[in-house]
C-alpha cells in the first residue's frame, strides 16, 4: 500500500499498545515492571522513535492519531519556558522577544503539529519544578536531557530536537595531562553536562558559576584552570580582549541533546482539562521526526553570524592598557614637571 501509485492512505492507527498482565495482587511485580518501563523511557527517550525508525521506515511521515487530533484540536497555547541569557541558542532580545537555534525550531515543531505555543522567559534558577508549577509553566525546552537527573522522576522528555556540542578551554592547555586534579568552570544548573565531565574527566574538580561571562573569568583570572561552555555560546567570548589568552583543548568535545521536557504531575487548570503529557510528547516527537535537518542548520548559521561580538568601550582601553598605563604615567611626570618649574620661578620672583 505505501509503494502504489493508484492507492491513498486517508489515515491510520497508532501502533498498539501492548501490556504485560498478572494477578492483581501480583504488585511487587507490576511495580518492577512498571519501574523498568519507566526507567526505559528516561534512559533513552529516543527508544520508541528508534525502534519504529527501524522496524517501520515508511513512518517517517508520522500522521497523528485520533487521540492526539483531539488534543491539538482542543489544546490552548501551550505555556513554554526558555532560557534568556545562551545566545545564539536561546535567548531575549532587544525587543524583548524570545530569539535564537531553539525559538525557530520551536516555531517549526509548531507549523508540524498544529499546537500553539507561548514562549515566557525564564532564568536559570527559576527553572524549579515548584517555580514552574506554581506559574503554569508546564513545559521547559533546551533541557539538557540527563538520565540521572534527580528530578527526572516528575518530568517526560521528548526525543532530542538539536545536538551541541561543549569545548573546554585554559589559559595553558598544556596543563591538562589526565593525571592531575584541575579546577573546571561550569555554568550552574547544567546538570548533565556535570555528569558528562565527571564520566569523561574524572580528575576535574567542577566550580559553578552565575553566567558564562563569570566562569570565563575565574578561567582566565586563575581561579579556575579550564572552562567548559556550549560552543555557540563560547564563540563570541574568545573575540573579548579579556578572554583572548584561552585556548581550546582539541578533541573534548562533549556533545548534549537539547529537548523538550514537561510535567507528568502537573495538575491541569479548569480550562486544561485535556491535558495528557505522554499524548502532549508523542504529538512532539512525532513532529521533531520531521524537522528538516537543513533547516536546523541553516538557523545555526544564520544565528551564530548575528551572535558576533561586537567591540565595546572597555574592551578598547582593556586591550591597550597597556599604553594607557604609559601614557597616564608620562602626563602625570609632565604635569609634575611644568608645577615644579611654576614652583620654582615663583620663589625667584
């Protein structure tokens, strides 16, 4: 049927649902079936995708289902929070919009599936369940999909939508020799790039910073031996004066997925009563399947030419100070000089 010209599909069913069953009171059991399941999923949120991409290449094109039509059809604008400080990734910009890779995938997840999307900025550390929660922020994106995750239990995350990959970058790269415990800056709140390092670099000893701009500091000023940052994110920072005196370890690339991630015990308002998370993520990842791969691309390019750096004020006189050191202290000997001189003809007169 899918390779003849004369037939056309109008639609059809999801694959089945498929359950293990046991006595009722076999609880022991279904609990460590169920964890397992669970864990499955969280472990590896492509598993589902990977096996119909497997099994069932001609889904590639995925119609959605009767249940998730309805969801789409009855679904209100769908709250997501994003990140406002990872340019060229995600962020806000000068006219207050949300901007970047994450924002023109989104938009496209949303022409894919029909779902209406309100972007709400959200800063780092108000990224907490409760936070998210108590704002009706059901949904988080550039989650940084972490197995461990302490908090992996109360959210469901979509299959990943980009990869980045992280550089590691010092002052003297010669200094890393695998052997030695070396301080490494982190941005805070990148739980699984921490795991990451740890499994990759096991000998760093990770410091947390506020923002990008004070980890590369405490990397350059010697409170820290390396910096580990997202590579679209870290490009613009190595053209800033300061920070030219890092230099990129070669071959420490550490790649993340970036997903969307929702609450599976959030408690829906009265005019979401439809909300179903696992139908929620299946409609999305349906829709990551089709993202044209050249188009993600082409919105990393074109984003990361706008993030170029551009010169400020401060960088000039950081960059020649140098100079200005120099030519302070001559105008201050030539200021000294001519006082002396007026001092001097004053006493002769």
């Amino acid at each position: 049927m899918f390779y003849d010209d004369s037939l056309k599909i109008l639609g059809r069913f999801a694959p089945l649902a498929v359950y293990y069953i046991t006595a009722k009171d076999n609880s022991a059991l279904l609990n460590k079936l169920d964890n397992a399941i669970y864990r499955m999923e969280v472990n590896d949120p492509t598993f589902d995708s990977g096996l119909l991409k497997k099994y069932f290449p001609h889904y590639k094109n995925t119609i959605f289902n009767y249940d998730e039509y309805l969801f789409i059809k009855n679904a209100p604008p769908i709250r997501i929070a994003y990140e406002t400080d990872r340019a060229p990734l995600s962020f806000t910009g000068s006219d207050g919009e949300f901007h970047g890779v994450q924002r023109d995938i989104l938009d496209e997840i949303s022409r894919i599936s029909g779902l209406k999307f309100d972007y709400v900025p959200c800063r780092r550390e108000q990224t907490e369940l409760t936070y998210l929660e108590e704002n009706k922020l059901r949904v988080i994106s550039g989650v940084r999909y972490c197995r461990f995750s302490a908090q992996a239990k109360r959210l469901r995350f979509s299959i990943p939508y980009l990869y980045s990959g992280n550089i590691i970058a010092g002052t003297d790269p010669l200094k890393y020799t695998g052997q030695e415990e070396l301080r490494l800056a982190m941005v805070e709140g990148a739980a699984s790039l921490k795991e990451r390092v740890a499994a990759k670099y096991p000998k760093f000893k990770i410091q947390t910073y506020e923002n990008t701009e004070q980890a590369f500091n405490a990397a350059v000023s010697g409170e820290a031996d390396f910096v580990i940052e997202n590579r679209y994110v870290a490009e613009p920072y190595f053209v800033k004066p300061k920070f030219r005196s890092l230099k990129i370890l070669s071959l420490t690339r550490i790649e993340e997925p970036y997903t969307l991630a929702t609450l599976v015990y959030y408690v829906p308002a009265n005019d979401e009563k439809d909300w179903n998370s696992e139908t929620f993520i299946s409609i999305i990842n349906k829709s990551i399947e089709q993202l044209d791969p050249q188009k993600i691309s082409a919105s990393v390019i074109n984003r990361s030419a706008e993030n170029i750096y551009k010169y400020t004020l401060g960088d000039f006189i950081y960059q020649y100070r140098g100079q200005f050191v120099i030519l302070l202290a001559a105008a201050g000997a030539a200021i000294a000089f001519l006082l002396a001189r007026r001092l001097k003809r004053g006493r002769f007169i």
